[in-house]
C-alpha cells in the first residue's frame, strides 16, 4: 500500500498505470481532510525517531533489511497502538476482525 496526498504526481494516469503493475494499492486521503492522513504520519514519525535516526546504514539493503526487521518484528507484532485500543496491529486483526475474509 502507498498512502499518498491528492497531488497531480500521485494521481496521474501514468503513476496510478505503474501502481497497478507492480501490485501496489494507492491510498489517498479526502481533499482537504488532514485527520485521513493522522495513522501514516504517526507511523513515519515513528519510524524516523526510532529506525533512522539512531542508525547509520552502509548501504541500502542495510537499510532496508533494518525498517523492515522494525516494521515486521516490532511495529506491527509488539508495539501497542492507541488507535487499535491499545494492542498491537496484529492482535487487534486476530482478535477484533478473525472473520474478516468470510465477510
């Protein structure tokens, strides 16, 4: 998923033809609504005080192997989420929507 804003780049036939290609599911937030976009900005502003800015990377897969280690290992099966009452992202899916692919 890639969580934009509405601007011309983002919307573009080109960009959304790309997105699809490559299996990617756009997410953009309503005009003029800032509370749409609260969770990414959240999760981003996590992600660079506790990830990035403590850590020099060699090189790019360092990089990547380190956000994702965070994103996957802690962010999403540890980490408690206020707006998921209090419980990680992962107990909150098996807990409150466990039939959710039955809907």
């Amino acid at each position: 998923m890639f969580h934009t804003d509405r601007g011309s780049t983002h919307t573009a036939n080109a960009f959304t033809k790309l997105c699809h290609q490559l299996g990617v599911r756009q997410s953009m937030g309503r005009g003029g609504s800032c509370f749409d976009n609260a969770v990414v900005e959240a999760f981003f502003s996590s992600l660079e005080w506790e990830v990035l800015s403590r850590n020099e990377f060699a090189n790019t897969r360092q990089a990547q192997a380190v956000v994702l280690d965070w994103c996957y290992g802690f962010y999403n099966h540890e980490r408690r989420h206020s707006s998921a009452g209090m419980m990680s992202p992962v107990s909150y899916e098996n807990t409150a929507a466990p039939d959710r692919e039955a809907a």
